[in-house]
C-alpha cells in the first residue's frame, strides 16, 4: 500500500484536522457539562480510579483518560453521553455540526500498531481489535511515535482519514498480554451484546488495564 498515492493532499488533511480537532474538542466540553457527579464517580470506579468516595488521580493523563471515557464509554442508562448529546442537539445543529456528532456518537474503541509515519502528521496504523488499516492524521502523534509503537483509545473516522480523540494511552506488548486485555481482544458479539455495548466493554477492560500498569504516565503526546 503506498500512503502517498491515497493521501494525494497531505496538506490539506492536516488543514482539515485542525479543523475538526478544534471542533471536536469544543464538543467535548458540552458534553461533559451533562455529566453528573454520579457519571464521573461511575466512570472513575469502572477504571480503578476511585479510591473510597473520591476520584484519586496520578497525573493529568488519567483525568484526561476519564474525561474521554465519559464521553464516548461511559453507558449509564444503556446510551454513550455523546449519544446522548447528539440526539439532544442534532436537530437544530447546522449540517456540518449534526454530520460531526454523527461520527463521534460512532467513534470506535481501537488497540493500535503504528505501521509508519508520514510527512504533514499522517500515520499508517493497524487495529488490533478490528483487524483493520487506518490512515490517521496527528501531527504532534506523528512527531512523537515510530513504527512498531502501540496506542489505545477511541477514533473517529472520517471520509479521507481518521484521528484520535485525544486521550489515547501508549502500549507496550507487555501490556497487550495482560488478561484483561487479551480478553478483550477474544471478545465477540453476541446476541446479548450490541456493537456499541462491545466497544464499551473493550474499552473498559483495556483503559482500566493500562492505568493500573501505568501507562497514563508515560504519556508522550498531547494528540
């Protein structure tokens, strides 16, 4: 597969990234305005950062990590917050806005191998969940990891490429081998068990795994 001849315009994938990266971000802070203490307290108890009654953080990275968590894993009624957010906003949302809530309320929970990196912050990646090849765009990512480097976290896809929400933790292979994330890896649908409540699940199981290993301090990149 050659990157360049499917990236005919690199520049202006990274043109349209910050785009959407400040989009995204904006609508991540709305949708963490709905959250409730319960949300936050719910959310931090299923990634092993609840310590008694109170949130305990290390570091930045994990309130990142929660914050994201809320926004796209956290189901308390059966429903993502973004979802949420989404059927609550969409229908007097302009096209642009109701088009960018769709494919976040659609982001998917991805484990991923970096394959390679490009000029004007592309990435050639390979999910190990889904067993498929991503093009991302990031360019601080793109300055901050090589081939053969691992990350977890959610991605939202895009017609030309994809990127990441920004709270994706790196992997190393010992981490892939723990249980939890091993079992997220056999994991497969059921009839009980939605697509969106499998990602979910996967996300839980390899987020709550890379925190107690520590990997949400060896944070190298802002995404």
């Amino acid at each position: 597969m050659n990157p360049e001849a499917d990236l005919p315009n690199p520049a202006l994938d990274l043109a349209q990234y910050r785009t959407l990266r400040q989009a995204v971000n904006r609508v991540h802070d709305l949708v963490l305005n709905l959250a409730t203490k319960a949300d936050f307290t719910g959310a931090a108890r299923q990634l092993g950062l609840l310590s008694g009654k109170a949130i305990a953080f290390e570091n930045d990275s994990e309130q990142n990590v929660l914050a994201d968590f809320i926004v796209y894993a956290w189901r308390p009624n059966g429903v993502s917050m973004i979802e949420i957010y989404r059927r609550l906003n969409a229908a007097r949302a302009d096209d642009s806005t109701r088009e960018l809530l769709g494919r976040m309320a659609q982001a998917r929970y991805r484990l991923l191998r970096i394959e390679s990196t490009h000029d004007q912050g592309q990435l050639w990646a390979f999910d190990l969940l889904a067993q498929q090849r991503l093009v991302l765009v990031d360019r601080a990512l793109a300055e901050s990891v090589e081939a053969g480097n691992g990350l977890a976290g959610h991605v939202i896809e895009f017609d030309r490429f994809c990127i990441l929400t920004g709270a994706a933790l790196p992997v190393a292979r010992p981490a892939i081998e723990q249980d939890d994330i091993l079992q997220a890896l056999a994991a497969q649908p059921s009839r009980k068990a939605s697509a969106a409540m499998l990602n979910a699940k996967c996300a839980r199981l390899i987020t709550a795994a890379l925190i107690r290993a520590g990997y949400a301090s060896r944070v190298a990149f802002d995404g």
